[in-house]
C-alpha cells in the first residue's frame, strides 16, 4: 500500500494551552476501529536534532516501527512534527495518535495521562577523543574541559558528574566540538553513538564507549486509555527484538 505521508506543522499558541490546561480535557480518545476507519495512523514526532541536522526526524529503528504498525493496521502514517515537550498537547487533543522520536523513557515514565511503551531503542554514551588519547570510562574525565552535545538528557548527563573536578562543555553541533578537540579546547566530546561514529570519519579522531553508563532508553507514547493501541505497540516492539 502507497504511503501517504502528509507533513504538518504543529505550533502552539500560549492562550491555546492555557485555555486547553484550564478545560482539563481534550478530544475522545481514538480506537484502533477509528484509524483504520479514517484510513490513517496519526503520528506526532518529536523533532530529534540528532536526526534533523540531516532532513531526517526519525531513525531507521524509528520509522520501522511506524511503517510495521501502519502496514499490521492496514492504514497510512500522517506525520505532525513538533517539539518534544508539545507532544502531549498533540496527544490530548487528538492530533496524534502516538508519539515517537528520541522520547526518552526517564522523561515520560512517571506520568499518570501518558502511557509509555516497552524501550524499543538504547543510545550508549560514547567519548571522542584525539587520537592516541584514551578515555573509555567516566573517571578517566577527571579533571578535563568536556564537551557534551546537547542531545544528552538531563539523566544521562548526571553520570558525568562522578568524574572529579570535570567542566562540561555544552555544544549544539558536532562540527565545534571536532574543531575544539583539535585545538586542545576540550579534552573528550561526549555524544551518542550515531554522532561519535560521524566524527571518528576524521582520521585524527578516535571514539571509545564510556563503560559503566547507562544508557538512553527510548519509548513510543500514546495517550493513556489507548490500551488496544498500546498493545499493538508492545506486541510489535517485542517482535522486532525477536528478528
């Protein structure tokens, strides 16, 4: 079945929010029978910088999953594109169906109106170093000026601050913290693995995993009360790590 994949954008106006917080209620809850009524699986994507410096918003693992669920449901993808944080308001108030991108489960997982599925996705931190410099574990950063990428969450990152004396160096681009590491500005750059690899295209570089980390885990959210919907998710994640 030909895909139809309309792109939208989801902005936000604050009276909207407020007057939406102030309801307490958004749109009824969609069936699986009234997607596959309608014809279309509406997903929200969490726009992932990790994806979108290169026009992509969703890792392979990611739109897999999303064109297996659209295909087990006979029903075509409509993609609205939106902040993480706005997710909910798109959830609540009927404009997706699920949530994916990069959602990292230690964000999600404590909310009452937001169901999280299985984690479908682990992203390991990794250092990138000069070559011959060696850092693969988080102590080994003692004492050093480090770069992060800003694509790190809050949790992830407070594992770096069992390092003694460690500065952290936040940057938004891959391409400053190559050039700072060559300079000497910094010592490590700390990023997730799709990232490090990118950089260590650079003979000069040299990536290792940090060890003893936890990793990001990532989820699919839906809105809670969507159990047959939720289902089908987990029931599909837990195919995919079979395969």
């Amino acid at each position: 079945m030909m895909k139809d994949i309309r792109l939208k954008k989801y902005g936000i106006l604050l009276l909207g929010i407020g007057c939406f917080l102030l309801s307490g209620c958004g749109k009824q809850t969609r069936t699986i029978a009234d997607v596959q009524k309608n014809g279309t699986l509406k997903v929200g994507v969490g726009v992932n910088t990790e994806y979108s410096e290169k026009q992509r918003y969703l890792s392979p693992e990611e739109q897999k999953l999303v064109d297996s669920l659209c295909e087990k449901l006979s029903v075509a993808a409509e993609y609205t594109f939106c902040q993480p944080r706005e997710l909910e308001l798109a959830l609540a108030g009927g404009d997706a169906d699920l949530a994916i991108g990069g959602l990292r489960k230690s964000e999600w997982k404590e909310r009452q109106d937001i169901w999280c599925s299985e984690v479908y996705e682990q992203n390991f931190l990794f250092s990138v170093t000069r070559r011959g410099d060696y850092i693969s574990s988080v102590k080994a950063l003692s004492g050093q000026n480090v770069g992060v990428s800003e694509q790190i969450g809050e949790i992830e990152l407070q594992q770096l601050y069992l390092a003694d004396d460690i500065t952290l160096v936040p940057y938004k681009t891959a391409d400053k913290a190559e050039q700072d590491l060559k300079t000497n500005v910094i010592s490590a750059y700390v990023c997730f693995q799709k990232q490090a690899e990118g950089l260590a295209e650079d003979s000069g570089l040299q990536i290792q995993d940090l060890t003893n980390t936890t990793p990001e885990a990532r989820v699919i959210l839906v809105k809670a009360g969507s159990d047959e919907l939720a289902a089908q998710i987990n029931s599909l994640i837990q195919e995919k790590k079979l395969e």
